[in-house]
C-alpha cells in the first residue's frame, strides 16, 4: 500500500503537536508520568501501523492515545499499591505553562474542576482540533451530546471564571 | 449569529499545555530509530534471500528442470481498525473506597495481503475484546 505522508518528518510532526497531544493525553491519566507513557506508546504505534493511512494523521493519534490510555487503565489495577502512595496528581500539578494573565491563569485552575465528561469534550475539541463528530465518534458518543457537553463546559467555566474575578 | 462561548474558547486555545519532557522526545527518537533499523535489517534479508531465490531459479530453469507453478507472494495492502464498540456498566467501588465505571471496549483488526499475480486475497480478521475500569471523580 502506498504510502500517503511519505514525505512527512514525523519527529517534526511530533515537536509542532507534541504539547497539546501530551494534554489530551494527560486528561486521560492519573499522573504525569502516566501521561507520558501514553504519549510515547500512543505515537508510536501510530508511526508503526498507521502513518502510511491518506486522511488527517490527527484523529488517528488521538484515537491511539485513548487506546493507550484505556490500556493504561487496565493495567492500573495490578499496581493499585503504588497508585496509593504516588497518589492522583490532578489537582497538583499544572497542565499549562504559567500564565502571566490572572484571568487565563483562573481559566487553567477551572478547568480542572470540570466532570471529567464534560473536560474530555472540551479538551478534544480545543486542543485535539476535532469536531463534534469526530468526538463523538472518539467516546462512542453521538454529535448532539457532544456538543451539549461543551455547552455545559462553558457555562460551568464561564460561572468559575466570573466567581474567581469576584473574589 | 455570534458564538456566545467565543471568548471562553478563545481564551482556552490561547493556553499553553506543557511540553513532553526531554526524556519522552529522546525514548521517542530511540523508538522510531530502532524501528528504521529493524525495518532496515529486515529489508536488507528479504533483498539477500529474494536475489538467492532468482538465482535457485535461475539455475534450476538452465539445468532444464520442470518448472512447479510459483506460490502466491503476498504483499500488504491495508490495515484497517474497526470503530471500537464501547459498552459502559454500572459504577463500582473499589477497594480503596473510591468509584469506578466498568467499560467494554471491543473492536477488530483487519489485515489484508493480495497476490496480483494470481489475483488471490488473504485477509487476517482479529476481534479484540477489552475490559477496564475508569476511575470516577467524586467531589
């Protein structure tokens, strides 16, 4: 089979996508290391068995990191231990570079605070670059609840945003 | 009609998400440079035994034997993945008294290889079936 990116440097690929990637996968996991663990097997299994595909390399890398994540996820239960005493890192590690801007800064924090369902959403369609069908079809979720979800998201980041100013 | 969650979505893309570390990029850089490598090795045999192979032939063709009707060589066509199936259970505690949602996630892999030659297909199909748990958030 033809190979449809042969002329694409993946290792460029990855350095341009590689922060927003390391974010959805992020999302998806309890810790940074487990974040990055994702990414890595993420990407490389793209780059082994699906880079050769026509379309948008995009949503296939997402799609690789979920996979990923979900294995991840199973594996998890065997070293329940050690997840004991490392502990979930959600709320103590940031997922952005510091923002000088206080109101971007609140934005980060509040996004955290979202239901994870409703985060996912937001996550895939701001920095995965997905549509709603396309994150429908990632969660097994139709169009309409995806973007129904991002309706919420929104409003719940508007309210935080706006507590926080007044604060 | 104007997008009345513009802003907010503006100001979510303007965020930065960190970088991978140094470490991933260089396990990464590892990873698809071994992969070449093994890609490479392997591309070199298949060159060495197909040349080997001409020349068995060859000689085999001057020596005036009978000629036996070639096997199929097989060349990968596609890869396909099926869009995974997700099934979602009733959340569960765990030991640790926290909250978990069992989910099913199966799918299946397609490979297919075809002989132009002899216009024949050979196509694996692998169902793949997983269950996993994915921890819930209670505030």
């Amino acid at each position: 089979m033809p190979d449809a990116h042969a002329d694409q440097d993946w290792r460029a690929w990855f350095a341009e996508h590689g922060a927003r990637l390391r974010l959805i996968a992020r999302q998806w996991t309890r810790s940074e290391a487990d974040a990055d663990d994702v990414l890595q097997e993420a990407f490389v299994r793209f780059w082994k068995h699906q880079r050769h595909l026509p379309g948008n390399p995009n949503a296939l890398v997402v799609t690789s990191i979920r996979r990923s994540a979900l294995d991840l996820l199973r594996r998890g239960d065997r070293r329940a231990a050690r997840e004991k005493v490392v502990g979930d890192d959600m709320d103590t590690v940031t997922w952005f570079e510091p923002e000088a801007d206080p109101r971007l800064a609140a934005l980060a924090d509040s996004l955290k605070l979202l239901p994870a369902e409703q985060r996912e959403v937001v996550v895939l369609k701001v920095w995965g670059d997905l549509t709603f069908d396309e994150i429908g079809d990632q969660l097994s979720i139709s169009p309409n609840t995806a973007a129904s979800r991002w309706r919420y998201a929104m409003e719940a980041l508007r309210k935080h945003i706006t507590a926080r100013t007044h604060d | 009609m104007t997008d009345p969650d513009h802003d907010i979505a503006e100001a979510l893309a303007s965020l930065r998400p960190r970088p991978p570390g140094t470490a991933v990029t260089a396990r990464l850089a590892r990873e698809l440079d071994a992969s070449a490598n093994r890609r490479g090795v392997i591309i070199a045999w298949s060159a060495g035994l197909s040349a080997l192979a001409a020349a068995f032939g060859a000689a085999f063709v001057f020596l005036g034997g009978a000629v036996e009707p070639e096997a199929p060589a097989y060349q990968l066509v596609r890869v396909e993945q099926s869009r995974p199936d997700v099934q979602f259970f009733r959340p569960v505690q765990m030991e640790d008294g926290s909250f978990a949602r069992p989910v099913r996630v199966r799918w299946q892999d397609t490979t297919r290889w075809e002989d132009a030659r002899s216009n024949t297909r050979l196509i694996n199909y692998r169902p793949n079936d997983q269950l996993t748990l994915l921890p819930l958030e209670t505030n």
